[in-house]
C-alpha cells in the first residue's frame, strides 16, 4: 500500500453501530468505517438518534431501495468533535442535527433554493452512495461525518431526546405547514393519525394559533389528544356521524399515516380550496374519486420537508415554544424489540436510542 493510500485509510473513521443485514430487517452490532473529515465536514459523537416509522420501511426493503448491510436513523442528535479548516457555522463543543439528507447535486433549482430534499441527486442519510462512492450510513452509531451543509444547530433550551425527533417528524410537519400557507392564526387544521408526526404536528399547528381537529381510527386517543397535546376537536374517522357534522370545515389537512389507509372520506371535511397534504410514506397507490376534488377546487400535495435554513428555522421556533417530541428513551440493543412495538403502533409516540450511553463498540 502506498504512503498516500495508508494515510487515507488511517483517517478514516472506526465506527460502530447496529446494521440490518438484509430484508428480515433484524439488527445486530456493526463495525465499520466512515470517511474522513473534509474540509466542508464536520464529526459528531452521536448522543441519541430517533427511530422513524421509514427506518421500520427500509430496513425491511419495503421501497425497494435498500443496501445492506444497512445502519439506520436520520434523526441524529450529536456533539461535535471534529471541524474542518473550511468549516463556519461550527465549533468543537456544539450540539448538531442531522436529518434523512447529507448531499445533493449543489447545483439544480431546488439546491439553488434551499430545497435539497428535492433534488433529483439527493444522498439520503443511510443506504444511498455518497459522492465518493461510500454508501451512507445512519445513527444508530457512535459517530457521523457530514458536510456541515447537511447540519443544523440545536438550541441550548430543548432537551435532546426530545430534540431528536424534530429533525424528521418536526421539519416534515412544520415544512408542509409553512409551505401550503397553513401556518395561520384562526384556521382550521385537521391532523390525521396520533403517533409519531401526529402529536408534533399538534404541537406546532397551536403555536401557530390554529384550531385543531385530530382524525384518529382510535376512539382511545380523545383523552390524550385533548388534554395533554392540547387539541380542540377529535373525530373518529370510522364514524360516518362524525364524518358527516364535520364536512366541509376544515382549511387543511395534514394525514400522518403511514400505513395503507383510504383519503376519500378526507376530502369531505376540507372546505372549498382546501389542501389534504400526505406527510406519511404509504407504500400502496391511492384510488380518489375526480369529482370531489373538481367541484370544491380541492388539492391533494405531497411534502417531506425543507432545507437546512427552514430545518434552523423550525429548531428555533421549538425552542421559543418549548415544542419537543414525546419520547421513549431505549438502550441500543432494545432497537428489535422497539421495531416490533412499532409495527404494531405500540409507543406514545416516538423511540428515541440513547446511543451514547448505551452503545457498546465492544459487542461482538
């Protein structure tokens, strides 16, 4: 090996994480490296990253997008230990975010606007091939390298556990909000589904001064969602009386859900001009009738989220409401079990691994 190649490989980065191995998407210790830190980079000890309901998804191939052996999380909370020389918007010492993006094209509309979550080259956090040819991998480690770009810092004031869970659940809800211009004071916001992007999405759509209705199939979440969560209606989408008293009401729409569900009856509750935004990664098509939609000039969008200005934006805005997820704090090695619990939508309302605690770059 040559002087400059074992050089290369020598700062490189020993990590250690837990890795899905193939589509069973069973979890187990992983020792692997990442590159070194570049100029443009930045290195986090990785103190807690969130479980998201599409790690569940990649780790099982359910899009069809996987790389094994595959490290998941993109809700990655972490100190910094390492700057590049070209590096500004940190210092060693700072507590950073990083989301489901760490590259892109740099060059097209949607890069050009801060939109890089758009961009046709996007490099998502885990399993994908980063520009050097490496794939990606995720939080479920002890340590990150990514182009400060890709990063966020996280206010003093919010809780990291707690903060963990924003950088995808947080931005996706307060991104789809903002954009489709229903942040507002005074409207009626309908929020379907009360798990992990649900309850965050409550949270964020009354600091914005909204009236909030949540839509559950789950007559047992009332309590929760009108007390603690603090929203105004709740409405039980399997009852058609309900359904029926509620036509025609609502502003907009964000539907949380994940799981394969009907949007018809949806349509229904928007008021003329109303927008129903899917945040939630169904894996089935969607079968909608035409003439609702035409006769109240009704519109169905999609979102996943904004760029790292709008990802500050929205910390900030948490931080000054004191916004944080509602969290479930496990060590490393519960992660199969919580995938478990997950799939059957058993966690109020999002699990978040105590990496740095709890990791053990000993496990063999």
């Amino acid at each position: 090996m040559s002087n400059v190649l074992a050089r290369e490989e020598n700062e490189k980065v020993a990590t250690f994480g837990w890795a899905a191995r193939g589509a069973s998407g069973i979890l187990s210790p992983f020792h692997f490296t990442r590159r070194e830190n570049g100029d443009n980079d930045i290195t986090l000890h990785i103190l807690y990253s969130g479980i998201c309901h599409s790690d569940l998804h990649m780790v099982k191939n359910d899009f069809g997008l996987s790389i094994y052996p595959m490290v998941p999380g993109h809700e990655i909370v972490g100190k910094v230990t390492k700057v590049g020389s070209r590096v500004t918007k940190f210092s060693v010492g700072d507590i950073a975010g990083v989301s489901g993006i760490v590259g892109s094209c740099g060059s097209c509309s949607d890069c050009s606007k801060g939109f890089y979550v758009y961009c046709p080259k996007m490099i998502l956090t885990y399993s994908a091939h980063y520009h050097d040819g490496t794939i990606t991998q995720g939080g479920y480690s002890d340590k990150i390298v990514v182009d400060q770009n890709f990063a966020v810092q996280i206010p003093k004031s919010l809780p990291l556990d707690g903060a963990a869970p924003l950088l995808c659940a947080g931005i996706t809800v307060y991104s789809s909000m903002k954009y489709f211009g229903l942040a507002k004071p005074g409207l009626h916001l309908g929020v379907v589904g009360l798990g992990g992007l649900g309850h965050v999405a409550v949270k964020f759509a009354k600091a914005f001064g909204m009236h909030v209705t949540v839509i559950s199939t789950s007559p047992s979440k009332k309590v929760e969602a009108l007390g603690s969560l603090g929203a105004d209606a709740f409405l039980v989408s399997q009852d058609s009386q309900q359904l029926q008293d509620a036509m025609s009401t609502m502003d907009g729409i964000i539907d949380t859900v994940s799981a394969n569900h009907s949007i018809q009856s949806l349509i229904g509750l928007l008021k003329t001009h109303g927008k129903l935004i899917l945040v939630g990664a169904s894996t089935l098509p969607l079968e909608v009738l035409a003439m609702p939609l035409l006769l109240g000039r009704k519109t169905i969008a999609g979102s996943i989220g904004g760029g790292s200005e709008e990802m500050q934006e929205m910390m900030d805005f948490a931080a000054k409401h004191n916004i944080t997820a509602d969290v479930e704090v496990i060590p490393m090695d519960y992660v199969n079990t919580a995938f478990e619990r997950l799939k059957n939508n058993d966690i109020k309302y999002r699990f978040v691994i105590d990496v740095a605690n709890t990791i053990n770059c000993n496990f063999n």
